[in-house]
C-alpha cells in the first residue's frame, strides 16, 4: 500500500528544508497533521479487509456467478491501495480552493496528475509529472493564458518579472545566495500554443537559466500542449484557458495550491507562510 513510502516522503523534504534552515521547525508538526488521518483510514481499511479475507466463502449459486466479495473491495479501492487518493485539507501548507475553477484537474491537496506536453526546445512528447523528480524543490506550474507570451506586455512576462525581477524578485527571496536559481522554486511553464509557433528568443530570458556547476543552460522550463489526439493537458487537467492559472506543487508532489496567473502577491504571501526569507 505504499504508506510507509507516503510518510516517507511526506517527512522527507519537511526535515530538508529545517535543516537547511529554509523553514521553522514548527514545519515538522505537519507531518502527524497529514499522516494521522492517512493512518487511521489505513487502519480502518486494514480491518475490513481482514474480515473479508476470513469470512467463510458465500456457495450459494447466485454468489458462485458474481465476483468473490475481496476482488470487488480491492478494485473498488485501488486509488486508495495505490496510495493516490490521500488527499490533505487545507493548512499553511495546502491552500483553499477559491480559485480551484482555474484548474479542476489539478484538486488542491491531491497527488499532482501529469498529463503529456511537449518540450518546447527539441519539441520532444514527454509527461510534465516525470520531469519533475523527488529532490525537496517546490514547483511552480505557470499554465499560460490564451494569448501571444512572446508579446512583452504578456502576462507570462510580468510573472517572470516578479519571480526573478532585478530588484529582489520572490524566487530570490527564498534562494539561498549564491545557489541555482531553480534550488528552492522550480517555474515550469505551459503554452496553449504548438512548439513550432513560438520562438525561444522572445520569451522570458529568465526561462533559460543557466544553472549546476557549469552553468549549463536548462532547456526544460518550456512545455507546449499536446494537439494530438486527446491529449491536451489544458482540456485533460480542466485548466481555463482564457486565464490560465498558476499550480504550486510541493516538494512531495501534492498540489498545494491553485492561484490565478497574475496572483502575485498571493503567491508570495503563501509561500511565506512555508518558507523563511533567504
Ligand atoms: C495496520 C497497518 C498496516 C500497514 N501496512 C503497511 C504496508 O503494507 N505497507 C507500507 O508501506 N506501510 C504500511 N503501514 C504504514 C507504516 O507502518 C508506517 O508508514 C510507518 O511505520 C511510519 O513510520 P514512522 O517512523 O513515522 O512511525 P512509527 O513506525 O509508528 O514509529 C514511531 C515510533 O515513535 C515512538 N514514539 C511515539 N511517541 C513517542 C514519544 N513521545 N517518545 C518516544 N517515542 C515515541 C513509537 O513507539 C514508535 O516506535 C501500515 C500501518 C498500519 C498501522
């Protein structure tokens, strides 16, 4: 059932960030608030399963032509023995769902859902979830609104300018000096538009970071939906395309919040909430 694995991860980037003194140590309470409930359903669960398992077959003719008790059970269940439907309510670390309408898909407090894109670099087809890995970084999914993000006055470029603005934007805010831009707040961001329509110089330098030891350029921040056939991340995740909106993953991969695309302020004042000022 992988809940062992679930608390793991849970605790995981919690101890990270104290450690690195990027958080207060109050953080660490979260992990019983989270993983309690988990533990109790698990225990419910455990014992029903049991009493499945050991009640006397039914040989009655009816019930020898239906599926036995324990398989419907197990697959009516399967989210939950998968470990996919833990899903945490709101906390300083897990937002309210006032703008959860921007983005259906993506539940507030729900393990984060990939879908297919397409890299916009090598218009390559991969899934945003597996470019995404376990290493204590928050995410920051910016779904672009329906308009052009190569024009300047496009709301893609004010986010970028107050993320990384040169006056002390709100990603340096909470980055170590001195570390990648991307160590603590990874922006990854999605385009309604097909690679083959946007050029990569007129987009946000800022999407291009130069980063790791040799200050190799990242080309995987850009993300184009997917047109082919059914797989639109913006019609599969239910994201508003005429607002696009912002989807703030933690570092364990539940969404923490969903925000509306120029929310600025919101954003800085939650992560606030999480994270100490560098
Ligand atoms: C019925 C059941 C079935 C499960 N099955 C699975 C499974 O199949 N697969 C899976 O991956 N996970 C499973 N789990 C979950 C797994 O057991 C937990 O995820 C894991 O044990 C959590 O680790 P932990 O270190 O946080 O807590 P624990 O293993 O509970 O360790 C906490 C320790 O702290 C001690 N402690 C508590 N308070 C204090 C205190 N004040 N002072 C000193 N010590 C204290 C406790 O005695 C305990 O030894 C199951 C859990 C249950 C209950």
């Amino acid at each position: 059932m992988n809940v062992s694995m679930g608390d793991a991860f849970n605790l995981g980037w919690k101890l990270v960030a104290v450690l690195q003194g990027r958080s207060t140590p109050d953080l660490l309470h979260s992990y019983s608030a989270e993983r309690q409930a988990v533990a109790q359903d698990l225990i419910r669960f455990d014992h029903e399963w049991s009493r499945i398992m050991s009640e006397r077959p039914d040989t009655t003719p009816a019930a020898q032509q239906a599926q036995p008790r324990f398989q419907q059970y197990f697959i009516r269940h399967g989210r939950y023995t998968a470990g996919m439907s833990v899903t945490y309510p709101p906390s300083a670390l897990t937002g309210t769902a006032e703008s959860q309408a921007l983005a259906t898909g993506f539940p507030i407090g729900a393990r984060f859902h990939s879908a297919p894109v397409i890299r916009l670099a090598d218009a390559k087809p991969v899934e945003l979830g597996h470019t995404i890995t376990a290493d204590a970084r928050w995410r920051l999914f910016a779904f672009c609104p329906a308009e052009n993000p190569m024009d300047p006055g496009a709301a893609l470029h004010r986010l970028c300018t107050a993320l990384y603005g040169a006056d002390g934007g709100l990603v340096a805010r909470f980055t170590p000096a001195g570390a990648d831009v991307d160590a603590v707040i990874d922006l990854r961001v999605i385009f309604q538009q097909n690679s083959r329509d946007l050029a990569l110089e007129h987009l946000p330098a800022t999407l291009l970071p130069a980063r790791g030891r040799l200050g190799l350029r990242d080309y995987e921040k850009m993300f184009c939906a997917d047109h082919s056939g059914g797989r639109d991340i913006f019609d599969l995740r239910g994201i508003d395309r005429a607002q696009g909106c912002l989807v703030v993953v933690r570092p364990d991969q539940h969404v923490a919040h969903v925000l509306p695309f120029a929310a600025h302020d919101r954003l800085a004042d939650f992560l606030a909430g999480i994270m100490i000022a560098a």
